[in-house]
C-alpha cells in the first residue's frame, strides 16, 4: 500500500508563524522516530466499508437498542420519589392534607381529589403550606396517599417520607446523580485503559445486581446506597456505548448516528408514565426498568472492542485480528478490499502498546482548553435547564403554571426535549458544531437575561393599577421565556457532550468523554439542592448560571470546527485542531491567521532572513564588522 494510509499532517504551528521554505529531509524510520500512524478514517474505514458493511451497520444497532434502556432508567426518579399528596389516617380523614410542592391537581389515574376545605391554607391564605416537622399536622402516625405518578406505591409512600422525614427524598435523588458523576469520572479513565467492551459489560453485569438490589431495599438508607451503585454503573454503560458509537462512523455520520440514540433515549421517557401505570408498585417498575438490560449480556460475545481504540493505542496484533473478522463478518475478498493494508500493518506489529491517561492532557497547549470550555458549556446548559424549569413554577403557590397536571407536565418537558433535538438538525447542519453551540447559547443567555430584567420590570409597572399591567402578563412572558431558555439550553448540553468527544483524541476519549458528562452531572445537582433548601437561594443560581451563559458565548469562539474532520487518535492529533474563523473570509481578501497553503507563498521571507542572519553574525554589537 502506497504511503497514503499514513497520516499526512503538518506539524502544529503558531498563529502568525512561518513555515520552512523548503521540507526537510525525510529521516529513517528508527524507533526514536517511528513512522506516521495509519489514517483510520482516511484509509482503514474505507476499505472495511464504511458503514456499509453487515458487520458495522450490526454493530451501530447494537449500540441504538440500549437507548431505550437507558432512558427508562435515567427517568425513573419522576415516578419512584414523586411527593404525592397526603394527609393522615385519623380523624376519620378530615385532618389537613398536604400537596407536594410540584402540582396540587392529582393525575387522571388517581383518586379525586378531597373537598377543598380541606386543603390546609398558608397564614396569608393565598395557598397550600408545606409541612413542617415542628406543626402539629405532621404528628401523625399513619398517612393516606394520592400518589400522581400512575404508581398506587412508592419510595415515599413505602416509608412514610414526608414532614421530618422529607428531606430523605432529596437525598436519595442526589445518591443518583452523585454515582452517576463518579461513574463518569473513574471509568471513563478506565475506559482509555482497558478498553470500552470491558468497561461496558461489567457495567451491564453490575447494573444488574445493584439495580435488581434496589427493588429488595428495606429502608430508604439502603434504597440511597444502591441508587448510588446504580447510577454509577449507569454511567459506564452510556459513557462506553457513546465513545464505541463515535469510533465506529465515518466523519460524515457522526452526528446523525448519534442523534438516532438521542431519539431513542426520548422514547424511554415518554413511555415511562405508561409503564408506571402498568407496573402500578415501585418495585416492579424498578425491576421492569433493569431487567431489559439482561438482553445485553449476550454482547460478551458478539460485541468487539473498538477497532480505533486498537489501532490507537497500537494494539496491532489484536487489530490485525479483528480487521480479518470484519473482512470475513462482510464478505469481502481480502487481496482486492484490503491490499495493502496488512503489509503497512504488518509493519507496526513490532510496536508496543501505548496507553494514555487523561491527565496528560494537562501539558498540552490547545486540548485542555477545548476541553475546559466544553465542561463549562455543559455544566451551565444542564445547570440553568432546571433554572428554566423551576421558572415555570410560582413562587408563591410552589405549583406549575402551565396545566397544573402531573402528566401534562411531564409531556411538556419532554416535548420540549424533542423539539429542542429536531432543532439541532438542521441547525448544526448548517452552521456546524461550533455555531450550533454559538447560536443556542446566545438564545439561553437572551432568554435568561430578559427573564431575570424584563420580568422585574414588568413587576414594577403591575403594582401601579394605571399601567395596564397585570400578574397574569407576567406569568406569560414568564413561562414563555422559561420554554425557550430549556429550549435552547437542552441542546446546549446535548451539543457539548458531542462536541467534546469529536475533538478528544480516541486515546483519551473516555477520560474527556467522563469530564464533560460529569460537568452535566454536577448541573444536574441543582435541582436536588434547591429542593433541599426548599427552593431556597434559586435567584442567586440563576443569576450565575446567566453570567455563566456570556463567559461561554465568549469562550465558544475559541473552538475549532469538527464537522467532516477525521477523529484525532493521538494527543498530538488533537493539538493540531485549532480555531478558526466563523465566516470564511472573501476572494481576494488577506486573512489575519494564514493557513499552512497560504504561508508558502511567503517562503521567500525565510531566504531572506537566512541571509540576513549570515550578514548580522560577522557584525558587532556596535555595527562593525568582525575581522
């Protein structure tokens, strides 16, 4: 095979910097300079197929189903820890019931609701109070509940978590997203060094058991604890089954693959209120959502590691086995599909293998910081979402304000979700990965900030009666804002994520892959928190999460542009992916950073300088010359 299977690049240069004027020399191939790595997107797809292949259109499958899996699981908190409405069993029901603190109207699968004179009312009495430990009406030792969520028993009603014990709830929410985080960070390293198969079918072994252990908890310590685990092996699935999806397209397949994952994804949550009404107890439903996993399992067999991870970490034994699988596994002849392949492979076997961990990021001059604005991204897209969401609520009544149902409301959050996803299509089709994410999250800060400006406004000239405004017209511009700012900031993290696996090199891909997930991680952390400080403190995170917003528009303009770019392999790779500019610049008109075709028509420069160099070593400090 001719030497166009190796990779071509230029060596990373500086903005403003001259290229040599003539190439140097080639040096021999020795091992202090070894040869240029293999182009897998150049030259090893290719000639397995591309997508095209039975083998890999298989594969890409097998990555789509558990989707579905990962939805119902990532959803669930919804219908397990739901507070439903409650009131205690004495008095022959006509001491005071409480709503929760999301929605006050019960679901269409619910009891009706009580008389409303029973609805205990705050001292202003403009609406329903939250319990309190220290009143009476929590000293009651059995309570009836009116559970929303389609379920007749959950976590909250198992054991009684409401009053002093309410906090409880929140906790076990955290214990998700905190295992989740975790997961996201040890076993994506884990990931770049024992490979994305291992990493996924122990998660997949492992889910199985703590997630199954959940539905046998006997307390609410032991249900937090599992949950934990749980989220933790979670996260090893969605993070191996993400990077094994990227590796496996071609430069032009990347982003609609994974968007069908998305969209599957979306599937599990709008099935979910279905399946809540179906199981009708929490335990089935947590067994009911793990156990399709358990269709996974047969992958120890028939799912290979990442042919790109091999060849990346120069694994070439193993990748010269399994380039020969697929060859068989697609029904291609060997001398004519793949000539010249093996020779150019047979030649790294001597090679050993080379495994990266993502701290190595640290020394590198442009990767940590694509890296870094990427986790900002994503940590402010997830973290102002529930900002948005919280915003649709009022803060008196502490209800949605949009259809007061509990379904209703759940279907608006996904639809939105889905939209936001639709969206992305075409936009980032059109403007790329960076200006996709540049358009998005200057809609999110416009949102945000006119929410936060506009509405104080708004409020100010409704207390004057002359002025024609009302609170209902702030509740709509209210909720109008909210649904664009969840909009745009659901595909801002969406976006974020996919924009950081494409850039991160395949040997450090997990460990980049983990950061920025658990970026989004520790956005997701706000809602539990504010609901532990009974919304305490929300003004505050929203009006960081909206400065947050302007610091990321800045920061985006400093990424490069992935779209129809081959995947970096090597951390060198990724270095040479570097800004630039937004709009291509006219016919004719001199750019401020020349690219590496541009800066040879100026190698005259260096002939001129080299000989400037020669004159100025025989001249002296004071301009004479030297003898």
């Amino acid at each position: 095979m001719a030497t166009h299977c190796r990779r071509q690049d230029p060596p990373p240069e500086e903005n403003g910097s001259v290229l040599p004027a003539a190439p140097l020399p080639p040096t021999p191939t020795s091992p202090s300079n070894p040869p240029p790595p293999l182009d897998y997107d150049g030259c090893v797809l290719p000639a397995l197929g591309g997508l095209g292949g039975t083998w890999q259109r298989r594969l890409l499958l097998l990555t789509w189903l558990p989707a579905l899996f990962i939805g119902f699981s990532q959803f669930s908190d919804n219908f397990l820890l739901d507070l439903p409405d409650y009131r205690c069993r004495g008095d022959n029901g006509s001491h005071h019931q409480h709503p929760p603190s999301s929605a006050t109207t019960a679901s269409p699968l619910s009891p009706p609701p009580p008389p409303r004179e029973l609805l205990h009312l705050n001292d202003s009495g403009q609406g329903p109070a939250l319990p309190n430990s220290s009143r009476d009406d929590c000293k009651c030792e059995h309570w009836d509940y009116r559970i929303r969520a389609g379920l007749r028993y959950n976590v909250v009603s198992k054991w009684d978590l409401v009053c002093g014990s309410a906090w409880k709830v929140h906790i076990a929410k955290f214990s998700l997203v905190v295992g989740l985080i975790v997961g996201y960070l040890v076993l994506g390293c884990i990931a770049d060094w024992v490979g994305r198969r291992l990493v996924l079918l122990f998660s997949i072994i492992f889910i199985l058991i703590f997630g199954l252990s959940v539905a046998l908890s006997v307390n609410v310590t032991m249900f937090s604890t599992l949950r934990f685990f749980e989220g933790f092996c979670l996260a090893g699935v969605i993070l191996s089954l993400y990077a094994l999806r990227i590796e496996l397209c071609p430069p032009g397949s990347r982003f609609m693959v994974t968007m069908v994952a998305s969209f599957i994804a979306m599937a599990g949550q709008f099935l979910m209120p279905g399946l809540a009404a179906l199981c009708k107890d929490w335990q089935v439903l947590q067994a009911i959502i793990i156990c399709p996993f358990i269709l996974m399992l047969p992958y120890w067999c028939i799912f290979p590691e990442s042919l790109r991870w091999l060849m990346a970490t120069q694994q070439f034994e193993a990748s010269k086995k399994l380039i020969l699988h697929v060859v068989c596994k697609n029904r291609m002849h060997t001398e004519s599909d793949i000539k010249g392949l093996m020779p150019e492979l047979e030649k790294e076997l001597a090679r050993r293998p080379k495994k990266v961990c993502i701290v190595k990021v640290v020394g590198t001059r442009n990767l940590w910081k694509n890296i870094v604005v990427l986790c900002v991204n994503s940590l402010t897209g997830v973290g102002i979402h529930h900002c948005f969401a919280r915003s649709m609520m009022d803060p008196e009544m502490k209800i949605m304000t949009i259809l007061h149902n509990f379904y209703a409301d759940y279907y608006t959050m996904a639809g939105i979700a889905l939209a936001s996803c639709l969206a992305m299509c075409p936009v980032v089709g059109f403007l790329g990965r960076r200006g996709g994410l540049l358009l998005f999250m200057i809609l999110t800060a416009l949102a945000s900030l006119l929410q936060l400006g506009l509405l104080n406004l708004i409020g100010k000239y409704s207390q004057n009666p002359d002025s024609g405004m009302s609170d209902t017209v702030k509740d709509k511009f209210s909720t109008a804002f909210s649904i664009v700012g969840m909009f745009a900031s659901h595909a801002v993290g969406s976006l974020s994520v996919f924009f950081c696996a494409e850039i991160t090199p395949t040997v450090i891909r997990g460990g980049g892959l983990g950061l920025v997930l658990a970026s989004a991680g520790f956005g997701m952390l706000t809602a539990p928190i504010m609901e532990l400080h009974n919304q305490k403190g929300y003004f505050l995170h929203h009006v960081i999460f909206a400065c947050c917003t302007l610091i990321c528009i800045i920061c985006i303009l400093l990424l490069p542009e992935s779209r129809n770019q081959n995947l970096p392999d090597s951390i060198p790779d990724g270095e040479k992916y570097t800004r630039q500019p937004l709009l291509p610049h006219k016919k004719g008109e001199q750019p401020l950073l020349l690219t590496s075709s541009e800066l040879k028509d100026y190698s005259g420069l260096h002939d001129s300088a080299a000989m400037t160099d020669g004159v100025l070593e025989n001249v002296t400090a004071n301009g004479m010359k030297s003898t």
